[in-house]
C-alpha cells in the first residue's frame, strides 16, 4: 500500500500531454461511458497518505486542550498559582506563535513541499513540548508553548493543501472531514490524559511528554507518503508527478489526472505571486469566499444549514436572556442554545472552510492565499478569545448574542449569493469554473 506499484501505463513526456488538453469530452466520456468502478480510482489507495496528514490535526487539538485540566497543577509547581494573566498566557500564547507559523506556511509549503513541511511542523512542536515538560518557572513554560504553536500555525494549512491535492475528487470532502474529526480526537485525548493531573504530583510533564510520540510519528511516517502532485508538477518535475498520481489514483487515472494538471496550468507561466494579488484583482472574491467560510450533501447546503443553525441558536441565547422568561426555563434555553450552536457549527461553518479554501484557489497561490486567510484566522480568534467578556459586560447577552446571530443571518445570504459548489469536481474543475466568472 505504501511502495510504489509497478508501472501499468507508459509516461508520456511533458508536451504530449497538451494534445490531451483540449479534449473537453473528457470528463464526459469518464462519466458517462465507463462503470463507476472503473470512472473513480480506489480510496484505498490515497487514504493511508491522508490519515499520516491528519495527524497534525490531532496534534492540533491535543496542544490546544493539554493545558486545561493540569493548568492548577503547572501553576502551583511553576509559582505562578493564582496569577489570572500568568494562566492566560500559558493558555494563550499558543495563538502568537500560531500566528506567525501560518505567515509562513505558504511559503514554507510551496518551497520544500507538503511533505518536508509536515516534518518541520513536527520538529517546533517536538522542541517546545520537550521545553515545556521539563521547564521549572514561567518562562521556560511560555517559550515552549510559543515553539508549539509555531507548529500548530504550520501544520492546519498544509494539511488542508495536502488533503485536498491527494484526493480523488469523489471523496475529497470525506477526507476533508477527517481534518475535524482528528482535531476532536486531540482534544479528547488531551483532556482524558490530563485527568489523573490534579492527584498525581507532576503528571502535567507527562502530558507534555506524551504529545512528542504522535509528532515523532508524523516525521517518520511523512517519509513514506507520497509528495503533492499538484506542487511537483509546478515545479516542473512531471515524471516524478506521474509516479505520485500512480501511487495515489492508480496507473489507469494517470493520464487524465495529467492532462487536467495541464489544461489548468495554461497561461501561468510564473510562479512568482505577490502578496496583493491575494488582496486584489481576480483572486480578491475567492478570497472573500474562502474567509466567510462534503460529498453527499455539497459545501454550499452544510454552509447554508450551519450558518441558519448558529442564527437560531443565538437567537434562543436572547430569549434566555430576556426578563420575561423564568430563571430555571432561561437555563435550559440557554443550554440548549450552546449545544445547537455546537453541533450547527461543526455540522458545516467548522469543517467546511477548511475544505473549501485549497479548493477555490487557484494551484499557483493555493498555498500562499491560505497562510494569508489561515492567519486571518488566528488573529480574529485572538481577539474573540480577548474581548468576548469585556463585551458580554459592556453591552450585556441580549445585544451581543443578537450582534452574533445577525452576523450568522448575514453568512447564509453570502453564502447563498456567492459560494459555488464544489462537490465530486476535480481542483482544476474548480478553478476554470471560478476564473470564467472573472
């Protein structure tokens, strides 16, 4: 599953495959002359390389959440017991370094590849859980978690990039949800193994420790996976692109996954792109897509449903909050409005973005266009994280929740109007769809 299968075509060299370019039959004839077991490759074949890329979401959310449950116990051992900004940094300062590893990512990713950037996401993330285990005071705990979140800045961004280059086009957004799934793992291990902090002196390091073995992982098991098509192709190497697409669709889809590599990359001479073209010109509305933001429903639908859902879920905080409703009937509202807003968020407005971004852009800024929207991210996270209660205490649930739900009512117009879907169309599908619109 692993090695690479013997050749079962034979490779053509770069310019054969434009007498392939212009034939827009093809993705007719594949659907509608040939069995669906031979029109779609195997799953299997792509599927362990995206479960290797997936790790780094589990980390994700492992490192987010390890902190939770030991935070009293680090704090006693460290110095700092009682000190509210001191806890708040420990928490927090992952969000810094966040922020400058997803500046970088793109860069990073389109430089070395997707794999070698999944190795050097793992190698902060080594350090700073190694420094934050074994340090004695604050700082050593603060420069740890900062090299941590220097990774985690990292790693989301590629893993979607990379997901979504090695998928078939019929299961991309099953895969894609894996990403979430594996960040919800990370949490709940994170969380499970921090139990025993609170009765064990020092289980807090083993917590840290414990984070290194997936990390450790993901830097081996990235040597056996396969590199992103999609970046050897534009960087000219097209031979080793063939035996990539071999390993992951099989030797019958290379040439037609070739040729739709070609058809897309026609006119886009350079790789060099700068930083406005992410802000201005054609890209500035995909852009707008992918910052307001699998297989069986479509993106758009989740979209939609999602983000009508987190409209009445804020709209039942309000009527929790009104004075006319009963203080044992407003906790149950307001309960039960948090749960829908849960379960509305990760139903779509969670997991889908996260899709949709690699998808909309185009293959010559894909990577760079997602460290731009990914630390986007971050910094408004930052703020939400910072400013939430000061304005819960200013301007009081009723105002806020319903600033909240507007926003969520405004989404589902957006989205509406503007966000195509993307569902069973391959990336280069995607792109010619969205640039004819330009």
């Amino acid at each position: 599953m692993w090695g690479r299968q013997s050749s079962m075509y034979k490779r053509l060299p770069p310019r054969d495959y434009a007498n392939l370019v212009d034939m827009e039959e093809n993705s007719a004839l594949l659907q509608n002359n040939m069995s669906p077991e031979t029109s779609n490759p195997s799953w299997r074949l792509s599927l362990p390389h995206v479960l290797v890329a997936t790790i780094t979401s589990f980390l994700f959310g492992y490192h987010i959440g390890v902190v939770n449950e030991p935070l009293e116990s680090i704090s006693v051992d460290l110095g700092f017991s009682g000190n509210t900004l001191a806890e708040g940094l420990v928490v927090s300062t992952c969000l810094g370094g966040a922020f400058v590893g997803s500046l970088v990512s793109g860069w990073i990713a389109d430089g070395v590849g997707r794999r070698r950037a999944f190795q050097l996401c793992a190698l902060p993330m080594i350090i700073g859980a190694s420094m934050s285990a074994i340090t004695n005071n604050l700082a050593g705990m603060l420069l740890g978690r900062l090299f941590v979140g220097i990774g985690l800045g990292l790693g989301p961004p590629v893993a979607s990039l990379y997901v979504t280059e090695v998928s078939p086009a019929f299961v991309r957004g099953t895969y894609g949800s894996f990403i979430q799934i594996a960040t919800c793992l990370g949490l709940m291990g994170a969380l499970f193994i921090g139990i025993p902090a609170k009765d064990i002196a020092g289980w807090w390091r083993i917590c840290f420790w414990v984070s290194t073995i997936p990390s450790a992982i993901l830097v081996v098991a990235m040597m056996f996976c396969a590199e992103s098509p999609h970046w050897l192709y534009k960087r000219g190497r097209t031979e080793e692109a063939e035996a990539e697409f071999e390993k992951l669709l099989g030797g019958s889809h290379v040439k037609f996954a070739m040729a739709e590599l070609s058809k897309s990359d026609r006119g886009d001479d350079t790789d060099t792109v700068r930083l406005s073209e992410l802000l201005y010109g054609r890209h500035f509305r995909g852009s707008l897509i992918a910052m307001a933001l699998m297989d069986k429903l479509g993106r758009k639908v989740l979209l939609l449903w999602s983000f009508f859902g987190m409209a009445i879920s804020m709209a039942i905080q309000v009527t929790a909050a009104s004075s006319y409703i009963p203080k044992f009937g407003a906790l149950y509202l307001s309960v039960g409005g948090m749960l829908l807003f849960v379960f509305t968020f990760a139903l779509g407005a969670g997991p889908v973005p996260g899709l949709l971004l690699p998808e909309i852009f185009p293959s010559r800024i894909r990577a760079k266009a997602m460290a731009v929207c990914m630390s986007v991210h971050w910094v408004i996270n930052f703020f939400v994280g910072l400013l939430f209660l000061r304005l819960l205490e200013q301007l009081g649930p009723r105002l806020l929740y319903s600033m909240f739900s507007t926003f969520c009512v405004m989404g589902v117009v957006f989205v509406k109007r503007n966000v195509v879907e993307t569902k069973g169309k391959s990336l280069q599908e995607i792109e010619i769809a969205l640039l004819s619109q330009d």
